[in-house]
C-alpha cells in the first residue's frame, strides 16, 4: 500500500477503532496532515465486521481524498484495479508454468532415477532422498533470505544440514573408494584357503560404514522434515 512503511503510527497500543479515535488527531497524523495507520488492530472472530473494515470507514469519512488515492484505488473495490490484478494473476501463472515446463523444480531429484535404466527401490531410498537434501540446499537455502542464525533452533538445523551435503557430495564418495579399493584387494587375493570373513572382512567393514552413515542421514531427514520449507 502506498504511504505503508512510512505513515504508521508508532508508540501507541492501538488495539480497536476507538482507541485509534481517541488519540488527539496531531499525534495520529503526520507534519503534513496525512492520517497514520495502526500497526496493528485486534481481530473479533464472533464479528463479521473487522475492526480495520471499521478503520477504513472512518478513513473514508474524515479523509475523503486520501482514502480514494491511498485506499480505493488500490483495492479490489476498485474495478480497474481488480481486474489489472487478475490479468496479472494470470500472467504471471502461465509465465511459471512455462518456466517450469522448461526448467522443473528439484533439478537434481528428477535426474536420480532414469526413465530407462533399472534401480531397486532400496538404491532409490537412498538416492532420492539425498537428492532432495540437495535440491533444498541449492534451490532453497542458497538462494533464500532466512537468517539461520535467529535461534538455537534454526542455527542446529543449518549445521547439521551443512554437515549432511558435505557427507552426500564427498564423504560417501570416499568412503564408496575406500570400500572399492578393499574389494579389488580382495579379489585379487591368490592364497587358497581363506574364509569368506577374512577375505572380505575389510570390505565389509567398509561397506557395513556407509549402510550405517546412510542410515543416519534418512532417519535425520525424516525427523528434521518440518524444517525442510523456506
């Protein structure tokens, strides 16, 4: 709304409409005699009439001029307004749609699984869900304006996230080598005679690390989902 930001009043516990009218009318209008709005007004449930419909009434019959530039025309009241607005709406919709036709939201979660190549739905746990980790990181977080750092709640959900996308990008792709690495060794034993456990005991070992990490990291994303929104 036109005048928002600057023309409110301040340092005034307004809660209706009467306690608006009761402050002297010097101390609810600016220097330049422009009427200041409430920061904020109680809201009735049990009324269909709200106190800032009230507001506005007032407005309406003690700044007659100002309420049409500052309120009427800007509100959907206002047929030209109202249906600028829609064609807006409209606009703006079909342009998005088009975006995303072209460019689909969760970029990395759509490329973890290819219409044409197989994978069991215990790799697509893993996969697709990590995707999504990372697709809120870098089409979310990276990109938002929320400061992590305005609680303790909020600043541990950040490090630990912070900690996850590390794990998905570079952690599990050492640890898949290092698990790689034992296996080749493994298999290129030549001494016959063997158990299984000791051939593949360190392999195992290591794979054993990243079942147990991966696990870690679903359950940590299943319990921290209400964070997942921005």
């Amino acid at each position: 709304m036109l005048f928002k930001n600057k023309l409110v009043l301040k340092d005034h516990p307004i809660y209706t409409v009467e306690d608006y009218i009761g402050i002297p009318k010097v101390q609810r209008e600016s220097k330049y005699g422009m009427y200041l709005e409430p920061h904020a007004l109680i809201f009735n449930f049990s009324s269909r009439v709200s106190e800032w419909d009230k507001f506005y009434e007032f407005i309406k019959k003690e700044y007659p001029i100002q309420w049409f530039f500052r309120r009427w025309i800007f509100s959907l009241d206002n047929p030209v307004y109202k249906v600028h607005n829609l064609l807006k709406h409209h606009y703006l919709n079909h342009k998005y749609a088009v975006k995303r036709f072209f460019k689909p939201l969760f970029p990395r979660w759509r490329k973890c699984y290819s219409r044409y190549r197989y994978t069991d739905i215990k790799e697509l746990v893993i996969t697709s869900n990590f995707a999504l980790i990372l697709d809120f990181w870098y089409e979310e977080i990276s990109k938002d304006i929320v400061n992590w750092n305005a609680n303790k709640t909020h600043k541990t959900f950040y490090k630990e996230l912070k900690a996850v996308v590390k794990y998905i990008e570079e952690g599990r792709q050492k640890l898949q080598y290092k698990a790689d690495k034992e296996l080749e060794k493994a298999s290129n034993i030549k001494k016959k005679g063997l158990s299984y456990q000791v051939r593949y005991g360190k392999y195992n070992a290591a794979e054993k690390l990243i079942e147990d990490q991966d696990t870690h990291i679903l359950s940590w994303f299943i319990e921290n989902r209400g964070h997942f929104w921005t």
